[in-house]
C-alpha cells in the first residue's frame, strides 16, 4: 500500500501542478465551464476538423482534393462558406458535453492524486488524463463523431441522404438502433483515452518550459494556451492511426466493407500500405493544435472570470 501511494502520489520530484487546476477544482463547476469551453472552441475551429475528415475518407487511388487548400476551395465554391460547418451544430453541442466530460472527470479523479499544494505524479495525471479520455468518448464522442463523419460523408459523396445532424441522428436510430451511434467505438475510446493519456502531462511539461517557472503566469489563459497547442501537436503521432480507423468505421459505406475495427485495419494496411493510417495528420495537426490550445486557453479564461463575478 505504502509502495504504490509512492508511485502514484506527488512526492518532491513530482511535475508541477496544472497550472489552472488545484485540488479543489471538481464537482459541478469545472464541468459547467468543460461545456462552456468546448461549445466556444468548435465555432472557432470547427473548418479545420471537416477539412480533415474529408482527406481521411477521400479515395487513396483516386482523390477528389490536392491538398487542404484544394479541399477549402471546392467545398466553398460547391457549397458556399457554410459547407465548412456541415454537421457543426451537433458537434458544437457535443464537444460542449466531452469537454465536460472531460474535465469533470479529470478534475475529479486527479483530485485524489494531488496534495495540499495542488501537485501531481507524473503517473497520476497521466492516470488521471487516461479516465478523462475514456469517460469522453463512452458518453460523448463516439455518437458525436458518428454523426458528423456519416453527414460529412454524405456530403462528399453528393448521396443527400441527410438534411443535417438531426435528420441523421433520426434516420440512423431509426433504421441501425442506438448501436448505430455507436460504430467505432473502440478506436475512439483507443483515441480519446491515449490523447488526454499524453496531453496532461504535456501540457504541464511545455507550460513548465515555456513559463521558467514563474508562478504569476499559473492562470494565464495565454501560456496555458500555448502548451496546450504544443501538447496536442505531440500527441497526433500517437493516436493518427486510431484516428484513421475511427473515420473509416463511422462512414456511410462501413457497413458494407468491414466486419469491425480490426478488419478494417488489416484491409487498410493491405490495400493502401502503412501510409494510410497518417492520412490527415496535417490538418490534424494544425486541428489539434487549434483545438487543444483553445482548450487550455479557453478554460482558464472561464475561470478567472468566473472568480471575478465571485463565483
């Protein structure tokens, strides 16, 4: 018992806390500002994300777009600018829910890892990171993600078979069930958990670098912001192929061409080498980067004005 509060607790070699969270930062209002960080980071980059998905489901030996710029142009010039957030309302609402599923869960389990002074393990907030990713995909990412990849599918291949996300969410229910919403589901939880796994202790890492240590700039959405967009870069090369498979899994045509997530992967790797499971990884990388440092800027910031009006 003593050996493992040793491993997992803070000791005098533990990394920083994050910088915005403390021990008291749990119960309901870290997940009141999780939705609200995450609704405001989707309108902001939510281009980026369609763009990505759209190269991850493209024809390897015959595609429809060069590049990210190409893929930009063609959707603006066929669908107007609001072809760039086709299926954004349910993901507005959904990342709302993952990020507050997010940080609900993180902050409440890695209370238990931190001392008085807010300081955790290394392996505490990876554990911590681990429980969060997992907690987001189960209840929000996989249906979220579902629907957005089946209506920006249906879009690129001109079928019209949705009118938007809750036209899909009622034809997918009606005709597949609930485990409809549920297709991809383990590499988004492989994904989800891996990501946030690997982002806390490399937000906490790159902020510690970044800042010098300077205790003034803890709750500095700027700072935070930039380690975040550094943590989300790194952690790309972590979770693309699982990425990949996911977008694969959750298309329209899944049903017909794979049995489940490891036959989906064998049939990828066999027909379009190893290169197709870091299709994407640029556009994910500039998503991730956007994304992850909004999040790390974003929450902060609702923080310190939460604490202004004295809640």
């Amino acid at each position: 018992s003593s050996d493992l509060e040793a491993f997992l607790l803070p000791t005098s070699a533990a990394s920083p806390a994050m910088a915005f969270v403390t021990k008291k930062e749990s119960g309901v209002k870290s997940v009141v500002k999780g939705f609200v960080t995450g609704g405001t980071m989707v309108v902001m980059s939510y281009p980026l994300e369609y763009v990505k998905t759209q190269m991850q489901l493209q024809s390897k030996s015959n595609p429809e777009y060069t590049g990210i710029l190409d893929c930009c142009k063609k959707t603006v010039n066929k669908h107007g600018v609001s072809g760039l957030y086709r299926g954004a309302s349910v993901r507005i609402f959904g990342a709302g829910c993952q990020q507050m599923c997010r940080w609900g869960a993180y902050t409440n389990i890695s209370a238990f890892f931190r001392d008085d002074n807010g300081k955790i393990s290394v392996v505490g907030n990876t554990v911590s990171g681990l429980g969060a990713g997992v907690t987001e995909a189960i209840i929000a990412v996989t249906p979220v993600e579902t629907i957005k990849t089946r209506v920006t599918d249906d879009l690129r291949r001109g079928t019209n078979q949705y009118r938007g996300s809750g036209d899909a969410i009622v034809k997918i229910l009606k005709s597949e069930g609930p485990l409809g919403l549920y297709r991809g589901a383990v590499p988004t939880i492989l994904k989800q958990g891996t990501n946030q796994a690997v982002r806390m202790p490399l937000q906490t890492y790159f902020f510690g670098l970044i800042s010098f240590g300077d205790e003034t700039k803890k709750k500095s959405p700027l700072y935070n912001g930039i380690a975040g967009a550094m943590a989300g870069v790194g952690s790309v090369f972590l979770t693309q192929p699982q990425d990949c498979v996911k977008s694969r899994m959750q298309s329209e045509q899944a049903k017909e061409l794979y049995s489940g997530t490891l036959d989906c992967a064998m049939k990828m790797l066999k027909s379009e080498g190893p290169q197709a499971f870091f299709a994407g990884s640029v556009p994910r990388s500039m998503q991730m980067a956007a994304n992850v440092g909004l999040t790390f800027a974003i929450y902060p910031a609702i923080s310190l004005l939460l604490e202004k009006v004295g809640m």
